[in-house]
C-alpha cells in the first residue's frame, strides 16, 4: 500500500523517528497508518490466538450486544482483548512510563464512532434492544434498505434522534476521561510540562443534520469543523484563536515546534505557529474538503460563506442513503445560518460564482505545483478533477 499512496513524500512519524523520537501508534486500522512508528499496538494483534479469537467474536455480533461484550470484557480484566477508550488509554499509559527518551505517541480513541461505546449508556442498551420500530420510522427517508439496517441495529432502544445524541454525548464524556487520565500520567512521570498535547479529530459526526443520521459523510460543518486543542510547547497562557487551519497544516507546524527540519515541499500545508504566537500572517482566508466515497462533493469555506460543488445530480446522490443531501450545488451563509439550513444559490449567483472560480484555482495551483500529479495519492485524482470541471 506504500507505493499506492506515494512514491516521494514522507510521514510524520519517519521524520521524527529521523531525528531521535522514538515513536509509537496506538490504533487499529494497521496498513498503511503504521508507517514509521518503531512501536504499532493493534487492538486484534494477529500473533496472538485469544486475543484474534475474542476480536473476531465481538466484531461477529449483532452491534446490540457489541456493547455489552466489550462491558464485560472490561469488568473481567479482558481489556488488552478489545479496543475501547480504557484499554487504548492502558496501553498509551504504559508507552508513556516505558520511555525515557523523547517520543512521539500516536493515540487514537474509537469510542465516538458508531456505534458509539458509552459505558454508562449500556443498562439502558440492555433493557431495550429489541425496540426499533421508531428508528425505522425515523430513519424512513433513506433509501438504502443496507444503510438503513445498519443504522437501526447500531443502536437498539433510542426512539428519538435525541436518544442517540445523549449517547454520543456520553461516548465523548467517556473520551474525555480518557484523555484526562493520560495527561495525569504524562503529569506523575514529570513529563506533561515538556510534552506538546494535541487533540484533534479526523471528522466530526451528523447527527441528522441534512438527513446524515450518526455518519461523517457530507462537507457540512458537523462533519468538517473540529476540535483542535494544543498545550505545552512554550505555551503558558490559554487562549482561544480563531483562524483557520486544516489538518495538512498539522505537520509542518509541529515540526516548527520541535525544530525539526524537512523540506517544504514535502508537505501541502503550512506551518500555523505565527498563528499562535498572535500573528495573523500565515492565516488562510479560508478552507477546502473534498469527498469521494459516499458521494463526489467539493467545498471552500470562507468566515461567511460556504459554497459545496458536485459535478452532477448522480454523482451527487448519496450512496447511502441514496438521496442528495442539500443540493447539486450549495451555498450557506454561515453568518445567518451557521446550521447551513437555508441553500440560498438562487439569491447569491455572484458570490457563488466567486467561490466555485477561488476553488477551481485552488486545484490549479495544487496541479500546477505538480502536488496531486506527482504524489499520485489517489488514482484518477485529475482525471475526476477534470471531469468535475474543476482543473
Ligand atoms: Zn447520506
């Protein structure tokens, strides 16, 4: 997989074990995600038959009682068995008081995503799991009888879109603990002042929101807006900053931080240090994202607006939920309608217009530096471009 996804580019975690971390991934998507760590934990190590066996039962049951499997995993000292926000936290913990040299730790907490493990949400889970009628008359507008099923056995007694959010809620409060937990440890080994934290999220989560029910499809701010949270560094004083940053922009800033060298055209994002340092140089005036799985959208976001492209009604269709989920072509005034309720392409044609032609040069400057050609990170990437009419 290593050649499919470049050929020249390096990764983070190479260019810190370069210069003398020694690094470590707590995750379990494997592939291609284990590059350059030295240490890679994986909730289903394959080497070891109890734990393969456990992992390929509870994968194995109907997502109404994954939850409670993992419960009991947890409760009978199972824990290096699955993968829940304690057992990763576990894990990363002992990383942590294993090194005495300086590290990059990768952790990587699953607990929000669906099906969503919320401990404290599990009684209730329990006692009412064969209710799903009103989930199906919930999830009535979605096409896909898969998706639909899919969703309805995800989670078994909620009655309301409302019962799900209180989950969700509950599997971040649980992650939050987590989190908390490891900066007390990274505190009690004397190494929270001299560590750099970041939190951060590949994707938020609808939550109904354009008739997306517990996903992260869609370019919307649900989905694409999320939380970035850094301390240590040199950073003394909180703060909250505004500006805009992208998660590109990630990896030149930490090495900026550590004083790490690379060269630039290595990365397609910018370093946002000045950013924290209170200057406004090197801010973008606005961001972009792309999708391609569940359906072919591209979208800039600027403080006031956003505008979403998609090159045709089918490739704009949904193919889970097999719909479109607000339009060919969008336009939100995010000033009036941070929801981005209200597409108003009818009354705004100019600004639209502006947009579209910002993000038509955003991927020419990226074709013109050679970047999506040379990289060769997606196959097909111009040619779907071009077919977009976006290059
Ligand atoms: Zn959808």
């Amino acid at each position: 997989m290593r050649g499919f996804y470049r050929k020249n580019n390096l990764w983070l975690p190479e260019i810190l074990k370069a210069n003398g971390y020694k690094t470590i991934g707590i995750d379990w998507l494997g592939r291609w995600h284990r590059m350059g760590f030295d240490h890679y934990w994986k909730g289903s190590c394959k080497k070891d038959q109890p734990t393969r066996l456990l992992a390929n039962f509870i994968e194995a049951l109907p997502h109404k009682y994954v939850d409670i499997a993992k419960r009991l995993c947890e409760q009978f000292g199972l824990l290096k068995y699955i993968q829940t926000a304690a057992s990763v936290t576990k894990e990363a913990v002992e990383a942590i008081n294993g090194t005495n040299e300086p590290f990059f730790l990768f952790v990587h907490y699953w607990d929000t995503h669906t099906p969503y493990y919320a401990p404290g949400g599990i009684l209730r889970k329990l006692f009412l799991c064969n209710r799903t009628e009103c989930l199906e008359e919930m999830f009535e507008s979605i096409k896909n009888e898969k998706w639909k099923s899919y969703l309805v056995n995800c989670f078994p007694g909620a009655k309301n879109v409302v019962d799900i959010q209180a989950i969700y809620d509950e599997a971040v409060k649980y992650v939050d603990g987590a989190v908390g937990r490891l900066l007390d440890c990274l505190r009690a080994a004397g190494k929270l002042d001299n560590t750099l934290v970041i939190v951060t999220a590949d994707h938020g989560e609808s939550l109904g929101e354009h008739g997306i029910y517990f996903d992260h499809h869609g370019l919307y701010d649900s989905t694409i807006r999320v939380p970035l949270i850094m301390s240590g560094g040199g950073f003394n004083k909180s703060a909250r900053i505004s500006g805009f940053v992208q998660h590109i922009d990630l990896a030149p800033t930490v090495m900026q931080m550590l004083g790490v060298s690379c060269d630039k055209t290595h990365f397609d994002g910018v370093s946002f240090l000045p950013l924290l340092n209170g200057r406004a140089n090197g801010t973008r005036s606005f961001v972009v994202a792309e999708e391609m799985y569940t359906e072919e959208k591209y979208a800039i976001r600027t403080g006031e607006w956003k505008y979403i492209y998609s090159p045709s009604e089918d490739r704009a269709t949904c193919r889970y939920c097999g719909f479109i989920h607000g339009g060919v072509e969008e336009l939100y005034n995010l000033a009036d309608d941070p929801a981005e309720e209200c597409n108003v392409m009818d009354r705004h044609h100019q600004i639209a217009r502006e947009l579209k032609a910002e993000l038509l040069s955003f991927y020419n400057n990226l074709i013109k530096r050679g970047k999506v050609r040379e990289r060769g990170m997606i196959s097909g990437k111009v040619r779907r471009l071009k077919a977009a009419g976006l290059i």
